[in-house]
C-alpha cells in the first residue's frame, strides 16, 4: 500500500503527501522508507519540477518518528548500524535534490520526522498547538541515527544541536524557530499555501536560506572555533554526567557523534553517528525505555475498564476545594487543558494564594514561550475563587484538597454535595486515606473516586485514581478521560491502605530509616540511591515529604500491615525534636534562605546524629546491599500489590513506580526489573535478606510461585 503520494501543480511544484493509512500517526518503517527512495530516486531524473514540498496528510501529526518496532527486532549492533546508515542514505537523496524542497509541519515532528525535515532545505511549521519539534531519541536510549547529529549543528548551531539532541526535549513552533530548527512559523491554514511560495522563491533566487551563523560575540567565541567548541564539548560533558550518573548512555553517544562530525567532517560524523546508533540500540537501557514508552502509548488508548462499552463523561468545568499547594496545581492543569476551574477556599487570602499559584505556572509557560500572551490572558481567565460555594453548580467534577483530616473531608463533602448537580463526579486528592472510607460521608458512593495527583501538579506525569466496589464504570472512565485530557498518564487502581505508590514507597523508607538506624553516614545513604538511579536519595525525599507526614503514613501502613512495615524505634525521636524537613527548615539536612529568599539545601545537618541510635559514631555503609535491601523491600511490595488486585496489570505498576516516584527508568519499572533480574534471583536475595533481618523481606507468594515456575511478569 502506497503512503506516499506525489502531486504537481500547475507552476511544476510538486508535493509530497505522507498519510501512513490504518494509523493515527505518520511512522517511518522499513518499508516506508523503501518507498520514499524509489519516489526520490524518480525525483532525481525529474528534470522539469522547480521545487518540492513534503507535507502530511494526517490532520495533526507531520511525522512521529521511526517505527520503534523495528528497533526492538534488531538483534546485533551491525544491523542497527544498517539500518541507520540507509535511513541517512535516503535522507541524503532530499538533501541532494537539484529543486528546492521545502518541510511543511503541522503536528509531531519528532525523532526521524525531524530528521526528514532537517534535510529538506527549508522549514515551516505551523504556530498550532499540536505542532511539537525535537529529537527525543536520547529517551529511548537511542540516538538520532539518519543524519540528525550532523544536521543539527549546521543548521541549529552547535550549542543548540547539542542541547536538542541530548536532552530530547520537544519544543513548541515558537521555541524550534528560537533554536534554529525551522526557518519560519505560520498559522495552520496558510501552510501548504506559504509553502509552495517558498520553494517557488527559492527556485527563482529571490530566497536564499542562509546558513546557521553564531550571532554575538560569546555565541561568535563558542562555536566559530576550535576552543571554544572544546569549551561547549567539555560542558556539555559534565552537564550530561551529573545528570545521567552514568546510567545512560545516549546522551554522550550523541555527544560523540556531533563532535566527530564537527572535528573531523561530515564522512566521519555520519559514520560514527550510524555506529553510535548500532552500539545503544542493543543496550538492555535502550530496551527498557523503548518498553517503557510502549507501556505509556498503551496508557494513552486504556480506559482504565476492561469494558469497552462505558463511554466517559465530558468535563467542562471542574470545582477544586482547597486552593492550598495542590489544589492550585490542579487548578492550573485543568485550565492549561481549557476547563473552567472554580476554586473554594475557607478566606480571601487563601483564594488570593491558590490563584497567585495558577498564574504563576501559567507565567512560567509563558516565559518558556510555550503559550502566547493571549492564551495566558485566556489561562487566568479560566479561574476563578469564591470562599461560597457558587458556581459549583455547574460542575462536572469536583477535587477536594483540603488539609489531610478524615473529618474535615467529610464535612466537606456532605457540605458541597447539596451544591452539585446529580451527574457531578467527587474525586478526593487524599494522600493516604482510604477512598471507601471517605465515600462513607457521600450520598452518591458510586461518583465517589479517589485522584490522587503528585507534587507539583503542572510537572508530575502520574494520576493515580483510585476505584472502590462501589465507584461506577462510568465514574472511572470519566476519571480516566479527565486525566489524559489534562495531560497525565492514568493509572487505575483498587482501594486500599495507600493505594500502590504511597504503599509500596512505604517499605522502601522503612528500610532507609533501618539503615540509618543502624549508623549509616546519610549523604552515603543518599548516595547509594541516586547511584541506583533514583533521582533523590531516601533522607531527602524525607526531608522534601515532611518528615511527620512521613511518620503519618508510617503509622497508617503499620496498622493494616502489621509488624512488617513496623519503622525502627528511634525516628519517634526526630519528631518530638521538631524535624519535620524542608518545610520548617529542620530536617536531616540544613537549609538557609538564600538572597532571593529561596530556601537551599546544605549539607547534613549533623546535630540529626545525636537523636539517632549510633549517634555520632557513623559506619561506612556498602553501597551494592544497601540498593538491594531498599529496592528489594518496594520490589516485594510491588508482587503484592499485584497478587493483591490493587493493580490492574504490571504495566501500571511500572508506570506509577517510574513517574509518580522517580523509579529509575533504565530499569524499566519495578516489574521489568525483576524480569531482568530473574524472578528466582530475586527470590533468592529476599530469602537470604529474610534470614538476615527477618519478617519483613518475606517473599511475597507471588515470587515464590513465579521463581518456581520460571515465571516472568511480561512475555516479551
Ligand atoms: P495545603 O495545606 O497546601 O492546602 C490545603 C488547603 O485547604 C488550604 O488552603 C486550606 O485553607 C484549605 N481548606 C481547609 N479547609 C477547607 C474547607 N473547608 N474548604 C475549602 N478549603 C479548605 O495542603 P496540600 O499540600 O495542598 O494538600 C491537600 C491534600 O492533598 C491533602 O489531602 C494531601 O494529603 C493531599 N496531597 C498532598 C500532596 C503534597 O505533596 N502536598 C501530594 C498528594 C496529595
């Protein structure tokens, strides 16, 4: 079947129509790619066109980028490396077209999209929402492998090559024309149309695209020569390192493959970017990502039902109660996706402070130039606060976000019930109580939902939501829908004692304070984490929940799971000495307000050691056990969750480890990683943890019946 269609017009344009048919989006697959040679070697002969544009057919999306796929059936480096060396080959043939060729783009452009339109000689894009640019292939463990690394530098520059193909961020029109990675944004309908213009203008001399060229003088110092290029390299060096602790290595691969391109020449960067891309895609990271996003583009067409038949709910406007920290974040979210927010708050300064929060993650997209000033304006429009209840008449769905007190909730909503209409959905944003419960005080249990967001809202990928036995279909898949429409990944889960995230983080942090307990230095503790791949180590999270909330949830899970989740003594003791974390500036580590009275972190604080059992008295812990002993405790409690039926599938336990808590990608999730480490391995380690410290690394039965049954939690 053809995805390509080519059409002239009357003044020998040609245009090149992609519409990858049976699919949503446009994806670039062997056989794609196939075709596209044989049309450009026809091209090629063409002596009678004056120019070309290359534009999609899908309604929003140019081209999302290679088919991934393919990428996992590669079994050695040699062949990935043939597979990029003929993407670039092809690529090459637009570049070396004799006829202007102009990239029209509307919607994803992204990884082999963007290295498509990279080597078409000029760039438009539209100013439309839905249009994103970028190489993301750093994400996936990969590297731009068809010509990217060496095009970015030529036409971005190399300080914006290196930071767009190492970091794999997507950038909005506004911000790709900023980076140099399109030459002009226009609206929507005028695409197609300024299109042609260009190319006509180009075939008739009267445009000539330029070439990058650094503008200023440090830009001028940076990349016009030879040092201050070895300047850029060797930051960019640093700056990847200490974000990447070693665990990936795309981003250096990328690396690599712009230097050689811009030191020793085109030939040698093209080559070392094709091997560069043989090399990472046979990684066990590259696999795990690539996984990871399949786990998230599933995430995406999941109703969180198996029952196909129950159709969500539209929600328009959304009521939040609590314009504290998270209320505000919701509010923020729910605008930035176009509800109408209405906020209630028990005084006028607290209605001030939720909206000042709104506007100020609104203002901050607004810098970034991810919105124009008009959509910000229609942002703040969007909210409004009352102390009544006005206006939630009209709600379609109700968070409630106030202080963490069973009572208050439950006053709450007995109060906003008589103000809503009878089809409005309640969703409470509690942290660790139990849903049920809570439905208890509602006169309508089967509209009763828990959502629990992360913080900070506007940044945090995961929604939890939470299902009782009485919460409806309907009310899940609303739910559901609500979270994709606002730009969150949904997972569903089943009522229990702290859900799955807060549940299975509980043994994890139980450990770290036995660990402590038993005189390890804390930054070592830390350490060992973050090196695991964790983006904070456990005593900071600490400090960052507040260590009584902490202590809060401790107590909650140590009376519905008994003695295996009992904390050590000794942490009653941070308590009664007022530590609570970064809130009130006492915790485990120091904190100062700095001159723009923003609270930093310093090191430990030491007086902390005195309230420990060890006391002064540190031992040097072995980093290697104590990853196992904390990974292998939320692990454990992973299996459980799943035996349980508090998650659905392992596929949402991966998801909400990996973006609610900052589980280390590379690793896939907690699922994956037992899979990669063998579930009798893992059983292996539990047992011989449970001889060492007892109870509470007891292997879930779970393990045990899998590792017996050489069992693993995904077949492919
Ligand atoms: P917060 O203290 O920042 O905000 C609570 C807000 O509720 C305050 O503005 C307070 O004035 C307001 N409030 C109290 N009584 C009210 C009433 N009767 N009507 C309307 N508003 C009322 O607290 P935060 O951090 O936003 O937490 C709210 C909820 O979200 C809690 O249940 C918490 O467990 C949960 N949560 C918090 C997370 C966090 O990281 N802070 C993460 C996930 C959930």
């Amino acid at each position: 079947m053809s995805a390509l269609t080519l059409s002239i017009d009357d003044e020998k344009i040609a245009t090149l129509t992609f519409n990858l048919e049976g699919e949503k989006v446009n994806k670039l697959s062997r056989a794609v790619v196939e075709e596209a040679e044989h049309l450009l070697e026809e091209l090629t002969q063409r002596h009678d066109l004056r120019g070309l544009v290359f534009i999609s057919g899908k309604e929003d999306n140019f081209i999302a980028g290679a088919d991934v796929n393919e990428f996992l059936k590669v079994t050695s480096a040699a062949q990935a490396t043939e597979l990029s060396r003929y993407g670039q080959r092809v690529l090459q043939k637009i570049e070396d077209l004799k006829f202007p060729v102009v990239a029209a783009i509307h919607g994803a452009c992204l990884g082999g999209g963007m290295e498509l339109a990279l080597a078409c000689h000029y760039r438009i894009s539209t100013d439309d929402k839905k249009t994103l640019l970028g190489q993301p292939e750093v994400q996936l463990g990969l590297l731009p492998g068809a010509g990217g690394t060496q095009r970015l530098p030529r036409v971005a520059g190399l300080k914006n090559a290196i930071e767009i193909a190492t970091s794999g961020r997507n950038y909005r029109p506004r911000q790709a024309l900023k980076k140099g990675l399109v030459h002009e944004v226009v609206p929507s309908p005028l695409l197609l149309g300024v299109a042609k213009a260009r190319a006509r203008e180009m075939a008739d001399g009267k445009l000539k695209p330029r070439p990058y060229k650094p503008r200023g003088i440090v830009a001028w110092l940076l990349e016009g020569n030879f040092i201050g290029q070895w300047l850029l390299f060797g930051r960019a060096q640093d700056v990847i390192r200490k974000k990447t602790h070693g665990h990936y290595p795309a981003p250096l691969r990328a690396l690599q493959a712009i230097e050689t391109g811009v030191q020793r020449g085109s030939k040698a960067g093209f080559q070392n970017e094709s091997e560069g891309f043989g090399e990472l895609a046979i990684t066990e990271v590259s696999r795990q990502l690539i996984q990871l996003f399949f786990a998230t583009t599933d995430i995406k067409k999941d109703s969180g039902l198996d029952d196909a038949a129950v159709q969500p709910r539209e929600i328009s406007k959304v009521g939040i109660l609590g314009a504290g920290f998270m209320g505000a974040g919701i509010a923020a979210v729910s605008s930035s996706a176009g509800m109408t927010v209405r906020l209630r708050d028990v005084s006028d300064e607290a209605c001030v402070k939720g909206l000042s929060a709104c506007t100020r993650v609104f203002e901050d997209r607004f810098k970034r130039r991810s919105i124009s000033k008009l959509e910000l304006q229609e942002l703040k429009d969007r909210v409004t606060a009352t102390t009544e209840f006005t206006g939630f008449a009209t709600c379609d769905l109700v968070v409630e976000a106030v202080f963490e007190d069973i009572e208050l909730k439950h006053r709450i909503i007995r109060e906003v019930e008589d103000h809503l209409p009878e089809e409005c959905i309640f969703g409470s944003n509690t942290s660790s109580l139990s849903i049920a419960t809570l439905a208890e005080a509602s006169r309508r249990p089967e509209q009763f939902i828990g959502l629990h967001f992360f913080s900070p809202v506007h940044k945090m990928p995961l929604l939890e939501i939470i299902a009782t036995p009485k919460t409806s279909k309907q009310t899940i898949a609303t739910s559901v829908a609500y979270g994709k429409k606002i730009g969150k990944f949904p997972i569903v889960v089943n009522d229990g004692v702290g859900f799955y995230t807060s549940r299975i983080l509980g043994p994890y942090m139980n450990e770290a304070s036995f660990v402590l307990e038993e005189g390890a230095p804390i930054e070592a503790l830390d350490k060992a984490l973050v090196d695991y791949g964790f983006p904070v180590g456990p005593v900071t999270l600490l400090d960052e929940v507040g260590i009584d909330i902490a202590a809060k949830v401790g107590k909650i899970l140590l009376h519905e799971f008994g003695e295996r989740l009992r904390p050590p003594a000794g942490m009653e003791r941070l308590m009664a000495d007022k530590r609570l974390g970064r809130k009130n500036r006492r915790g485990f580590y120091r904190y100062v307000e700095d001159r723009h009275k923003r609270v930093v972190r310093k090191g430990v604080d030491n007086t902390v050691y005195d309230l420990l059992p060890a006391g002064r008295r540190h031992k040097p812990i072995d980093p290697a056990d104590v990853q196992q002993r904390l990974s292998l405790a939320m692990l454990n409690e992973c299996a459980l969750c799943l035996e349980e039926g508090i998650l659905r599938s392992p596929r949402d336990g991966d998801i909400g480890a990996v973006m609610g808590l900052g589980f280390p990608p590379f690793r896939g999730g907690p699922f994956r990683a037992m899979d990669s480490m063998g579930l009798d391995n893992v059983l292996r380690n539990l047992e011989s943890l449970q001889q060492r410290f007892g109870e509470r690394f007891r292997p879930a039965p779970l393990i045990v019946k899998m590792a017996k049954g050489n069992k693993k939690f995904y077949s492919s």
